[in-house]
C-alpha cells in the first residue's frame, strides 16, 4: 500500500503524485491511514488519493430535525405544565429530559461520524458508513459516469458540501460523500483522478 503526507488542515491524502514525508513521518502516516480502513480493503499497489471523513460538523447539522423537535416539544410541555395540565411533572425535570435526549442523539450521531470514512484511490471509490452495520460501498472508477457537488442551505453555511457519484448502469446517485469540507477542492481532486486513471 502507498499513502502520501496529509495536508496540515484536514484528513485528506493529497494527489498521487505529492511527495511523501520522508523518515519516520512517512511510516506514522502509513500507519494511520491502515488503522483507519478495515484489514485487506485496499489492494496490492492501491494507491491512495483521498481520505476523508465529513466535517465535525456533520454530527451537529445531521441532528438538526431532532434537535429542534425536542425544543418543540419542550416548549409546548413547559407550556402546559405552567398552567396546571401536567402535575406529575416541574421544570427542572422536563429539561432534564430534553438536555438528555439530545445528548443522547448526538453521542449517536458522533459514533455515525467515526464510523464515515470516504476514500478515493487510483482504482477505486469506497464510502464506509454504519455503527451497527457497516456498510462498505465500492466501485471502480472506471465505473463512474458523473460526480455532482450539492450544497444544502446548512451546508453552505459552514462551507460545506455533498459530493454525488452515479455511475454506469443506474438512473441516479448511487452513493454520496456526505458534508466534506472544502467540497469543491475535493470535487476537483475526484475529477482528476477519474480523469486520469478512469479512462
């Protein structure tokens, strides 16, 4: 397996052609990259282009729904306990309830972000996703018909976005790169791999 040295600013492998760390740098970046992807993913000789997780922001934004559903409700159970209609509960306990629900949605949704790892090679592009079923996606590159960089209202907000691949055979998206940071950089990359080593 061949890895390259990270940029300084996030957890991407730069392009083929970068040149590795030298020394001990160049085995710890190896060693990070074997510890990320489950044993016997990559190939012989496999390069690695890309390596990426979503933003941290990912665990707050894809909580967004839920999170805003508890201060709903909240406020409505507040409401009602305020003029008598809940006497079984006071304050302090509806809000007990609600900081708990959302911490436990968010302590899932950061088990669903270490779980996420995007990786493009000079073969292949792979999605891993799933707590309790993980779910490798592949395909060859060769095998990709189109890429599309989407930006939410959310997203672009923190300067995100979602990358799409639709590859041969299929009417639509097949998998996606959810909320990456510096998507159009990353959209770039993903085109010229394609570009070069897809055709």
């Amino acid at each position: 397996m061949k890895s390259f040295d990270p940029s300084h600013h996030d957890d991407r492998v730069p392009l083929a052609e970068s040149a590795p760390s030298p020394g001990d740098a160049a085995g710890e970046i190896e060693a990070r990259v074997v510890a990320m992807l489950p044993p016997q993913l990559l190939q012989p000789n496999e390069i690695i282009v890309l390596l990426i997780k979503p933003s941290p922001w990912y665990i707050v934004l894809a909580s967004l729904g839920f999170l805003a559903t508890v201060v709903v409700v909240t406020a409505l159970l507040l409401a009602l306990q305020s003029r008598g209609y809940l006497p079984w509960a006071n304050r302090n306990d509806l809000y007990l309830m609600a900081v708990g629900a959302c911490g436990i949605r968010l302590f899932w949704q950061f088990l669903e972000w270490l779980s996420r790892l995007y990786v493009l090679t000079d073969h292949r592009v792979i999605r891993i996703a799933g707590v309790v079923r993980v779910q490798v996606f592949e395909t060859q590159i060769k095998n990709v018909q189109h890429t599309t960089t989407y930006f939410s209202l959310r997203e672009r907000v923190f300067h995100l976005g979602t990358i799409h691949f639709a590859t041969s055979g299929t009417a639509g998206t097949e998998a996606s790169w959810h909320m990456v940071a510096q998507p159009l950089e990353v959209h770039r990359v993903v085109v010229e791999t394609i570009g070069r080593y897809g055709r």
